[in-house]
C-alpha cells in the first residue's frame, strides 16, 4: 500500500521521517497527536502561535535531528508571544545549517506517561509495544509485545500485562484511561507495519493521558529502503 510521506522519504534516500511528518503519517491514520505547525521564520511562528494559542511547545524539526532535548532544542511551556521568538531564535540558530525547521506545538499537559510503538522483527515481522513511557521507558522497561495483526481483545492484554497497569485506572482525581482509544492506538499501529513494508520502527513516546484522552506529543517513524534499492 502507498503512502506519499514514505515515498517520498524512500526517494530522497532517507532511512527516518522528520516528527511532523512521522506525525502526519499517524494522524492520517486516526491516532490523535498534537496541534502543530511546522515554521521557518518568525512570521510563520505567528501565524501558528494565533491558530493553536498558549502556551506552547518548540522544538527543531528535520528527519536527521535526534536527541533534540539532549541538544537544547526543545523549549516547553512558552506563554505569550516574546517567550516564542526568543525561543525560535535560539533553535533557528543551531539548526539553521543542518536545513531545520521549528515545529509550533500545542502543550499538552498531563501526569500520566506512555509509550506505544512498533518494531520489525526478523522473523515476526510487525511487533507492537505498549509500556510506561516518557523517562521511565529505558529505566523501567516495563512493556509488552503482540505480534500483528492484534484485535481489541490483544490491545486489552497488553496493557494488563505491564506492571504499572495501574496508572490506567481512575487514581488521584483523574479519569481512569480511555481503554478503547488506546486499543484502536495499538491496533491501528500494527495495521501500518502490516500496510507498509518500508516501516521498520514507530516510537509513540510520550503518549500523554489527558484526562481519559490518549496523545501522542513526540513521535518517530523509521524506514528501511527496499532490498532493490
């Protein structure tokens, strides 16, 4: 099945999609991610702070930018307009000869932390994961795995078999989880790794509980070309 976002990187030779596109390709396909715009000047970041409001989220923006919060290049809770230029002149200025851009992203707030994702597995093929996500992903590695495709009744499993299953259910005067939104999360990722043979990882992480609400706010999709290539 063809996507033009993958094509397209397929093309230009490259192995990762940039977060906006990683997150156009999710979104094209149901599964909720932030309000966001890419920029590449200030008038644009205007335009974009005037359509998705305060506060905002920046970060640097490209398909060979990685450990962006490592570097400095992510710049959370900016409330009014100066905070944002100040921001994106100070991002622009690292990312400028590396061809970045600045993604203008709503801030999600939530206490709750997630992952989702999707590897390749040489022999399973399309594997999804369900875990703890944000900081707690490396340390704790509390996640599992189904083979794709799964149904409800999987997705269901998967997210009792953590350990912190618990920060799903109604706790401290928050919402106990949308399950069925997040089965339809995992679901949905593996029918793209069933749908594409190009998509070798998807890293949903964090996945914030807004209330009920699942959000993906940070994601990368990777690739790997055909064998013909």
């Amino acid at each position: 099945m063809s996507n033009e976002i993958i094509d397209k990187a397929l093309k230009e030779g490259r192995n990762t999609l940039s977060e906006s596109e990683s997150k156009e390709l999710l979104r094209s396909y149901g599964i909720a991610v932030t309000r966001e715009a890419e920029v590449y000047d200030e008038a644009g970041l205007k335009a974009a702070a005037g359509e998705i409001g305060f506060p905002l989220v920046l970060k640097a923006c490209g398909p060979d930018l990685s450990h962006k919060t490592e570097r400095g290049l992510v710049r959370v809770d900016l409330r009014n307009e100066q905070e944002a230029l100040d921001a994106f002149e100070g991002i622009m200025s690292e990312v400028k000869d590396e061809g970045g851009s600045v993604l203008v992203q709503e801030m999600v707030k939530g206490d709750r932390e997630l992952v989702v994702g999707l590897t390749r597995d040489p022999q399973f093929g399309p594997c999804v994961m369900f875990g703890l996500g944000g900081i707690f992903t490396e340390i704790l590695k509390d996640v599992s795995f189904r083979v794709a495709p799964i149904e409800k009744r999987d997705a269901l499993e998967m997210m009792q078999d953590i350990k912190g299953r618990k920060i799903l259910e109604a706790v401290r005067g928050m919402p106990a989880a949308d399950l069925d939104q997040l089965a339809s999360m995992l679901i949905t990722v593996g029918n793209i790794g069933l749908e594409h043979d190009a998509v070798k990882e998807i890293d949903m992480n964090p996945v914030i509980l807004k209330g009920a609400d699942a959000i993906a706010v940070d994601a990368l999709v990777v690739l790997e070309q055909p064998d013909d290539q």
